[in-house]
C-alpha cells in the first residue's frame, strides 16, 4: 500500500554499492600489481550521485502524498506526470544493475 502513495519508485542503490566497495580484495589488485584506488573512487561518485537521487525521489514522493493528502488531484497528476522521467530511469538502472551486477543462482551457463 505505501508504494501506491509514491510517485517514483524508492529504488536505493546504496546499499549494494556499500556492500561492493567492501568486497574489494586490495590483496588481490595489488598481486596483479594494480591498484584499486580508481575502483573505489568510482564507488564513491556512485554513491554521491546516488544519494542525490534519492533525496529527489524522496522529495517528489513527499509532495505526491500529501498532494493525495489534500485531495488536489490537477497537482497529483502533474506531479505525476513530471516525475515519468525519473521513474523510468530509475528502473532502467535497476534493470541493468538485475541484468549485468546480480549472479544468477541454479542458471546453466553452457
């Protein structure tokens, strides 16, 4: 019933992101005589990014309940409308994350 009262989908990353920068073996780069600093600071702007996007989803679905709230439904379509755009790519980067970042248990890989 609450993601019926969002706008966007509170999808947040930053919780896998965490758990990868912390799966990082520095033993394992540094024997292929690498250095995992750029890894990690990637993780980083991932993180900041992320957690810009998730204080706008959390924006727009605070104003979207209490537009339902109020019973203003022009101002409950127009945020929902406005908002398609960051829903969508929301999605898409749950989708890509699904499809390239979480391994497949009991898949063949023939």
């Amino acid at each position: 019933m609450h993601y019926d009262k969002t706008a966007v989908v509170p999808l947040d990353f930053t919780t896998r992101l965490h758990a990868m920068k912390e799966k990082i073996d520095g033993d394992i780069f540094k024997q292929a005589g690498i250095s995992s600093d750029e890894l990690v600071a990637e993780i980083d702007n991932v993180l900041a990014v992320t957690e810009e996007v998730n204080a706008k989803v959390a924006k727009v679905n605070e104003d979207y309940l209490d537009s339902l709230t109020e019973g203003d439904t022009q101002k409950t379509k127009k945020l929902y409308d406005e908002s398609r755009e960051l829903n969508s790519g929301l999605l898409a980067a749950f989708t890509y994350a699904e499809d390239h970042f979480v391994k497949e248990v009991g898949r063949d890989t023939d």
